[in-house]
C-alpha cells in the first residue's frame, strides 16, 4: 500500500505539474517561460493599410512636359489648360475635373510640373505640392530621363530610384495623409514608330527632341537599332523602379505600367512635334488616371 500510495502521489504531480504548465502559456497568451527557459514573444499585431480615397477632395500635380501639355495647343509651348491632371479644357476632361468637378478642380487642383524636368527635380517640385496638403498627388516623370543627347547620358535607374525615394520621403515629411498616384513612362520606342512617318514631326524632331530616341529616325541599321532598344529597355527599368520604390509607401499606387502600354496613335500626338500628347493624347491619360484613382469606368 505505500509503495502504491507513493506511486499515486507521484502520478498527480507530474499531471498537475503538466496541467499548470498548461494553463500558464494559456493565462500568459503565449508569454509564460519556453520549455528552453527563454520567454516566448508575441507577434505584433500588423499595421492596418489605410483604406484608398478614391474621392479625394483636392489634388496637385508634378511632373514634366506631358503635364504641362507642352505642344498640345501650340508648336514649343506649354499649354496646361489641356493638361491631362489639371487642365480647364472640355475636351480633355481632366482627372482634376473629373474628380472636383470643374469648380474644384479651379479652386483646389495645382501644377508643379516643369517642362524638362527629370526624377531628380521631382523633390523639389514635391516641396511646393506639400505646401497645399493635397489629398491626392499625381506623378508623371522619367520621359526625360531617358530622352539625352545619347544613351550615355541617361539617367541611370540608381539615381532614378533614389530621386524618387527622396521625393516621397520629402511629401511625407510635409504632408504624411497624401496619396500618390504614379503614372509609368510612356513607351518612347512606339512614339517613335508612330511618328517617323511624318515629315514635320521629324523636322521638329531635329530641333533637339529625345535625341537618343528620335535622332536619325530614319536610320533602321543595328546600330540606330540597338540605341533605340537601350533606351527602351532603360524605360522599362525605370518603370520598375517606380512601381517597386512605391510599393514601399502606404498611400502610393502605381498605374502597373497602363501609361506605358497604352498605344498612341496619330490622333493622340502633337501635330507640331508628333512626340508629346495632342489634346485626344492628354484626354486618353485623363481616363487613364481617373481608372486607376478610382477604380472605376472613366467618364467621358
């Protein structure tokens, strides 16, 4: 009977040893020692992502020339009534007016863009969108980057990259509620094949627009060949980084390259230069954008 006694007694302490060992991790959510002696750490809970405003009530717009809608009303002048973010004009509709209504896009809608500008102005040019604490910033830049006197002048993506962190890192500093919109860069080598045909625009071409590109668009040897491929491929890979540097901001949507894809014909070029959006050109990115801001079927 003692031996059986001792053995019972030990049987309900090692059951109760296990049962308190047991209610412990449960009571301690997970906190109470490891069977290593080391504390078990709870998992953080994960940051909710802000939901999309796809109504935002006011905006501003930084970028380049497209922006600008330079050579949409006349030849080698800016003309940002037509632009496609921000613009006045009926035909285009713009994103500005077709979000705010044309009152608002007057009284609440702003351009910071700059004719020739690249990503490396794009931080400054933030700077002065911040200042209005937009509910939504539109983002078109890069075409410049790529259009340099030669391949060898182009941007290269690092610097891209890290220009375009800055700029994002500079709104968030000033204006953290924002939300970005990023537009890709357009596929220059299909401007090209849509415009090498036209004897003005290739005139104008020689004036000095997007040389690396354009220059001797007659030219189809391997070399003018593979000059037209780096720059394309130098496109692409700053497509790449805007999507990937975004992904890293919260309130960042990038158009998942529907700017890039989309094909420009004759009606949606200049007809001064055949290279920068006509007003057809700067109507077609407005519902580009409207798209992608709200996620629904574009107004006409």
């Amino acid at each position: 009977m003692r031996k059986r006694s001792h053995r019972s007694r030990a049987v309900v302490a090692v059951v109760s040893a296990a049962l308190l060992g047991v209610a412990g991790c449960d009571a301690a959510g997970g906190a109470s020692p490891a069977p290593d002696g080391t504390r078990a750490k709870a998992k953080p809970s994960p940051t909710p992502t802000p939901a999309w405003d796809s109504s935002p009530a006011s905006m501003a717009a930084v970028g380049d020339s497209i922006t600008r809608g330079f050579d949409a009303c006349s030849v080698l002048s800016d003309c940002p009534e037509v632009s496609w973010a921000t613009g006045s004009d009926k035909a285009v509709n713009s994103l500005a007016v077709r979000l705010l209504g044309a009152s608002g896009a007057a009284a609440r809608s702003w351009n910071h863009a700059v004719s020739g500008s690249r990503m490396t102005d794009l931080p400054a040019q933030m700077t002065k969108a911040a200042v209005h604490k937009p509910a939504l910033v539109t983002v078109m830049t890069g075409a410049n980057d790529a259009c340099r006197a030669s391949v060898g002048a182009m941007t290269s993506v690092a610097d891209f990259r890290a220009s375009f962190a800055q700029a994002l890192r500079t709104l968030r500093r000033a204006a953290p509620k924002s939300q970005v919109y990023v537009a890709s860069v357009p596929d220059l080598k299909r401007l090209w094949s849509q415009g090498r045909g036209n004897a003005l625009g290739k005139a104008v071409w020689k004036l000095g627009i997007c040389p690396s590109m354009l220059g001797d668009p007659d030219a189809v040897d391997s070399a003018a060949t593979a000059r037209r491929d780096e720059v394309q491929g130098r496109v692409e890979a700053y497509n790449s980084a805007l999507k990937e540097v975004c992904a890293t901001d919260r309130l960042c949507r990038f158009d998942g390259g529907a700017v890039f894809g989309f094909d420009f014909g004759t009606r949606q070029l200049s007809p001064w230069d055949w290279f920068h959006p006509s007003r057809n050109g700067q109507a077609r990115l407005a519902e580009i954008a409207y798209r992608g801001v709200t996620g629904r079927k574009a107004v006409t």
